[in-house]
C-alpha cells in the first residue's frame, strides 16, 4: 500500500472533522462580533495563496487590515483574533464536533506502514484545536508534525509551507500526499510542489482541478485499512 508514498499531509477543518454549521455557531456564539467576523473572513480571502516570510510579518500584515476595517488598534485586532475568535472556536470544537469516524485506525495503519503523518491547517492553535476534537492519544503519537499555515507566515496555498513541511518530514516533496477538502487550498498548494492530492467531499465540495480523486472520507478510510492504493483507479 502506498509504494511510492512516504508522508501524508493532512488538512484540518473539513477533512479530520465534519465543520458543518461551526461559521454559524461562531457567529451565534460572538453576535456582537458579526462585523469583525466578516472582517476577518474579508480579509483572510485577500491573504489567500500570500507568504509574508515570517509569522510576525503575517501578523502586521492582519492586524493592519483588521484594524482598519475594524478601528480597532492593531494590537487589540490580533488579541481578538488569537483569543476571543479562536478561542471561541476551539470552544465549539470541543462543545460540538469530533475527529472523523475510524481516524485513529487510519493514522495507526499509515504510521505502521512507516508513512510519516502531518496535520497542516490555516488557522493557527492546531494542537489545541485538534485536542478539542478529542484525538486519541493514539493518533496524536503517530503524528510527526503539527503545522499553521499563520506560523509559516502564510496563509495557503503558498509554496513555501508544503515545501517546508516535506523538509521537516524528511520527504521528497513528490512523495508527499495531500489529503484535504478544498481544491483551490490544500489541491492548489500540493500541485505547486509536485505533490499528489485526494479531495475529501463535504457539504462545500468545489473541483477546480478534475484530476485527483474526490471521495468522501468512509471511502478514504475504506481504502487505507483496506491495504489498497487509493491514487490507483
């Protein structure tokens, strides 16, 4: 199984876990923070595919916009952010959601195959998130890194994170697999560094690139603990 595969690189938010409804529940939890939620919603689609080099320029970078959106002073546009608007997420995670059916078995089989694990998502406090989503201790240990696209500087699908991230794994960018819900993020950024892709089908699914597979995640597990190559028809 996965021959020629030696890491898998996973999305968060809509592949390790069904995100349905969570904008929503945001946005019921903080009512008095619509408007810098669409703010920040504005404002991360004009950041998309950007790489500022470093976390810290990223930073600027937001605050400086959120602020003016927002009037607010550029320190207290990211300790909203860092804190009220993620933690209330994290929050919810741990309130309303939980890791993908048959996760920990799908990550034991790739980690005993010697296939090394990363979880890579756009927001930051991935850790924290990915222990609201209640984790097994089992899965946690077959995971070799845990990424932010904010801690790279950048918001994907910018090179640069895929890139690293296979350094850091000590991979072949080519032996990478993506494994992810969007298309334009997680696809985009994998076909930039010569990685393959699987689409994991949720309520939003959009195909921009008819070229990888589009499955829905039983469908993926099946293929994992079924031994068999899902980049094969």
């Amino acid at each position: 199984m996965f021959d020629s595969i030696k890491a898998v690189v996973f999305d968060l938010d809509g592949t390790l876990y069904n995100f349905k409804g969570l904008p929503l529940r945001l946005m019921w939890a903080l009512p008095t923070d619509f408007s810098r939620i669409a703010n920040d919603r504005s404002i991360r689609k004009k950041l998309k595919g950007c790489d500022f080099g470093t976390p810290e320029a990223y930073k600027e970078e937001y605050a400086k916009r959120m602020a003016k959106k927002t009037a607010l002073k550029p320190a207290d546009a990211l300790n909203w952010y860092s804190n009220r608007y993620i933690g209330t997420m994290c929050f919810l995670l741990k309130k309303y959601y939980s890791a993908r059916p048959q996760l920990t078995e799908v990550f034991q089989m790739l980690h005993s195959k010697g296939i090394k694990i990363a979880v890579f998502s756009d927001y930051p406090r991935v850790k924290q998130r990915v222990r609201a989503l209640d984790f097994s201790d089992e899965a946690m240990e077959s995971i070799s890194g845990i990424y932010s696209a904010e801690d790279f500087g950048s918001q994907k699908p910018a090179l640069r994170p895929f890139m690293e991230i296979a350094q850091q794994l000590g991979v072949t960018p080519e032996s990478c697999l993506v494994v992810g819900d969007r298309d334009d993020t997680d696809g985009d950024g994998a076909r930039k560094a010569g990685m393959s892709f699987i689409q994991i089908e949720t309520h939003k699914t959009k195909v921009l690139e008819p070229n990888h597979p589009v499955w829905s995640w039983e469908d993926f597990a099946a293929w994992v603990l079924g031994g068999m190559d899902p980049l094969e028809d």
